[in-house]
C-alpha cells in the first residue's frame, strides 16, 4: 500500500507538534497557568491542554487569540514558528555524547 501524505488539516503532522510547544513556550514565557490562560478566553483547562499536547487541533484564529492573551507579538510569533519549521529535527542520536572508547589490549 503507498504511503499517504496526511491531509493539510491533520492535528498528526510533525509541524503542529512544533506549534503546540512553541505555544506552550510563550504561556509560561508570559507566566500564566493553563487555567488563566482558559477563564481569559472562555475555554476550558483541558482545552489548553489538549492544544500543548498536540491532542486536539489548533485553528488560526484560535493560535491568534492565544498569542494576544500570552501578551505575544504576532508577527514576531510567526516567524519564530517558520524558523522552527525550516530547522528540522535533531535525531536522538545525535545528542547522544560521543565518548573515547579506550581500546583495551589484545589477549595472545
């Protein structure tokens, strides 16, 4: 069976994952809880949750509001976003500290 590209409006790709940490970064950047940031914009806790988690999906408006209630500059928001996307992911392997392996002396 081919491998399917997921649907633009799919909450799996790799790029909302991005979106819901940044988010999650400028929430507590701006030191509001999960539930400050809810009550200000009439959603529920789980709600905001759900968004950090990548569990639920994010419409623009709605990453809109969020920036403004976090105190965000949207523009500024944006671009940090397209810099996140354009850098790509770093394999688990690669952070991974590299150590001298000493060679120990052949038996004869």
């Amino acid at each position: 069976m081919p491998k399917t590209t997921p649907k633009p409006s799919s909450t799996h790709r790799p790029e909302n994952a991005v979106l819901a940490l940044l988010l999650r970064e400028l929430r507590l950047a701006a030191g509001m809880t999960q539930v400050q940031a809810a009550e200000h914009l009439g959603l529920s806790q789980t709600s905001i949750s759900d968004f950090e988690t990548n569990d639920r999906g994010l419409e623009l408006l709605v990453v809109r509001d969020l920036v403004h209630a976090y105190g965000g500059d949207w523009l500024a928001f944006m671009a940090e976003l397209e810099k996140r996307l354009n850098a790509g992911t770093t394999p688990a392997s690669a952070l991974i500290k590299k150590s001298k392996v000493r060679s120990r002396p052949k038996k004869r």
